[in-house]
DNA sequence: TCACGCATTTACACCTTTTTTACACTCACC
DNA sequence: GGTGAGTGTAAAAAAGGTGTAAATGCGTGA
C-alpha cells in the first residue's frame, strides 16, 4: 500500500484530500507545518509527498532541498501562489509536480497516480540513516556516531559528508562536491577537499590512513563505498 | 545530452518550443503527426516526449498506450483542450505531466527539467555494465574488478577502456585513440598507446602476453573485441 | 573583552601518474 | 642474414596531485 504525507496547515483541505486518497486505496500521513514534514517524511518514508506552499513556518524551496538531500522521493506542490517564478523555483529545488489551487479532485488524483505510478519503493535512497561499517548518519537530524559513541561533525564536513552519501558508489569530481558544498564560488580550490575529506576519515574511518569508505580517485574526485 | 521528441502539428509552436529546447542544451526531434511520432519514438529514443493531443491524425491516449507497451520514457502532454476529464484520462494512460494552453516558456521548461532529472536518476539505478571474461566494468561508477578483486585503473586507463569499450569490435586507428583520450594535440605520439594498452593488458587480461579482449592491428590501431 | 570553534590559508613531505627515454623483439622485405 | 618500421616491455625523470600539520583570520557567545 502507498503511504502519502500530507503537509498542509488548512484542516478543511486536509480533510477534503485525504479522503480523496484514502479513496485511491493510500494510506495517508499528514502534518501542519514544514519542520514536522520533514522529521514525518524521515520516519513515515511516503511514496510520496503533497506539499502546499502556503505554510507559515518556511519556505517550500527550502522544504524540497532539505528532502533531496537525502529523499528521491516524489513530491507533488500545491498552492494558491501561482505565479510563474514561484513554479520554476520549487520544480527546479527539486519537485515534481505543481498543482494550482483550486485544483479538482480528479486531476489530483490523477496526477498523484501518474507520480506513485513513476516512484520506485526504493529504499536506499529514501533512508535518512545511512550505516557502515561501525558508522551511523542520520542525515536528518544531523547526528552521526561511530562504535555507538556520539561524533561532532563541524557545518562543512557535515554538508560533504552528506553529498557523499546521497551519491553512495559514485565517483563526485572535485568540480561537483565542491559546487554542492562551499557554492559555485569556489570550484578551483581543491586544498578545501583534502583537508575535509581528512577530518572526515580522521572522525569516521577505522584506520583513517588507508580509508575503506571514503575513497580518492587521483586526478577526478571522491567517492563514498559503503 | 537529451533529447526530446516533439509531436505538435502547428509550424509556429513546433519553431518556438525547439528554440527554447534547444536553449536548455536539448536536442530536438519533431513529428507532424501521432504515427510519425511514434516511429521516430522508436528509432531515436529520447529522453522525453512532448506531445500536443489536438492532432488531426489520432487520439493522445491512444498513443500514450501504444507507446507505454514497448517504452517509459517520460511523456509531457501539452494541450489547448483542457477539461478535467482529459487530463485524467492522458494521465492515467501513462503520461507524466499536463500543461495546459497556453503556457509561458519559463513554465514548460522546468518541467520538462523536472521530468529529465528524474528519469536521468532512473536511468542510473540500472548502471550499464560490461563484462567480458571475469571481468566486469562499470563505465558510470568508474569500477573495474577482475574475477571479483577490484582493479585500479588510472585515469588515463580508464578513460582509454572506456573509448575502446563504447566500439566493442571496431578497430580504433591510433589518431582516433590519441584524439579522444589525451586531445588533439597529441595525435602523433603513438607510444603512449602502446604503454597504456600494455598498461590494460597486464590488469585485465588472463594472459597479457597474449592479449584475447585488447588487440592489435597493426599499422592500424586497437580493437577491443568481447 | 576574551576565549573558543571553525573556515580558510599556508607550508611541506610524500606519493601516484604521466611523460620521457632506452632497449629488445617480430616480421616482412631486400 | 641485414635492415627498418612497427610493436612490446622496463625502467628513469618530470609533473602533478595528495595527505598532514600548523598558523592565520573571523565571528560568536560567555
């Protein structure tokens, strides 16, 4: 069975939706603001997420960006804003569908079949805790810890640390990780790589001079090997 | 680089689409009608198709579901008609979007990214691998292994492989080698091939003196043969 | 204000890869 | 049998990338 979460602060419409999917044979999970959408989506692992963007408590491009760092799974954004920039910035922070209120049921439904229809039950990607060897990550509440024992990991290794995972196998040239991590800016200075990929194998890595899980392909980036 | 099939009748929005396409990096393929569109589907493949419902010559969801039995690619359904009862039925035959006429350019387009990236992220679950002997070479995740023991392959290796992989049974001329892995500046320094083939050979062949996937024509090139 | 943590910079030793250089080998051809 | 073009190995020298440690700068909260 397909479980939705509903993030949306209007009970009537959350009302009104969820008995149109529960009527689509879903299961449905909601809540009222971004924060508890998030630390929902980390526990509940939807197929996938409905999202208004009128919400008090954040903006909706942060909400989507937050769950790609971690989350493929689909989000389909719903609001009564409808401008075109409004649109193209939450689609490109990742979401999938956009849907314009007043919407009606039927092509709601639709929409949400087509996307549930698209989404694999994958969980490996959807999985906010990531483990190896005697390491556990969970991405979203920022908390790592090796042999059951808590590691503080600074804002930056953190961020690095998390790209890494979320492209577990892939090789991440130094250009990627650092446009991900530090910003367009700085896509020249290699040294910033080194340095942090170090203090990540210094804090993670059983035997940090010859490192299992964060590997180095000379001459093209970093990798993650779980 | 992508491509997208555009199935739309009218000239005027045929020029205007591509144009914006191909502004994105796309490359575009356009079909007149539903029949063409699905046999170019088939011959070019690409990576999205837009189709406009209003043509003369066949229905959307006739098409959506012909095309679904042999393809996922994604499928943007754009048209002028609009009723609920429509995009519902389009959609549940298998298209991913609906956009409605008209529509602003800026809009289109972020969906049609938002479509792209996630068949792109699809697409990487099944990594294309080849093998050959007992060995196996995974060209997206950089991974090369020999009876089941991980091999190292530099750079310049593996950039070589990969060339000579992507035109399994050809026969690649020096210049052609030289052009592709080290640039074109460099298309007269023939030793470098033989150090680097040598190079492969001792890591991936059973034999390397005598060479069965890594071979020789000589005055001619190399050919990599499975 | 001070101490502290963190991002950034600097410095240096080390290692891998690339390029260069040298030499042995094959095989047709004279 | 010599010759020479094309090829395969094995080493060097050169170039460039990498890991570590420590110093600097900068903002924050005590």
């Amino acid at each position: 069975m397909n479980t939705v979460l509903l993030v949306e602060d209007e009970k009537e419409i959350r009302r009104f939706v969820r008995q149109a999917l529960q009527g689509e044979g879903c299961q449905v999970r909601e809540a009222e603001t971004m924060a508890q959408g998030l630390q929902e989506a980390a526990s509940v692992k939807p197929q996938l997420i409905m999202l208004d963007l009128g919400l008090p408590d954040g903006d909706g491009v942060d909400f989507v960006q937050r769950l790609r760092s971690w989350s493929q799974v689909p989000v389909l954004v719903v609001s009564a804003r409808s401008t075109e920039h409004d649109k193209i910035l939450v689609l490109d922070a990742g979401a999938d569908d956009y849907l314009t209120k007043p919407f009606s049921v039927g092509e709601l439904l639709a929409r949400v079949r087509a996307l549930l229809r698209r989404s694999r039950t994958d969980n490996e990607l959807t999985t906010p805790v990531v483990q190896f060897g005697n390491v556990e990550v969970d991405l979203t509440r920022r908390l790592v810890s090796k042999a059951q024992q808590p590691v503080h990991l600074t804002a930056m290794e953190f961020k690095l640390l998390s790209v890494l995972l979320a492209n577990a196998g892939r090789v991440l040239t130094h250009r990627h990780l650092l446009r991900e991590v530090w910003g367009g800016t700085h896509s020249d200075h290699n040294h910033y790589l080194r340095i942090y990929v170090a203090h990540l194998r210094q804090k993670l890595e059983d035997n940090p001079t010859q490192p299992v899980y964060l590997q180095t392909e000379i001459g093209v980036g970093y990798r993650f090997q779980p």
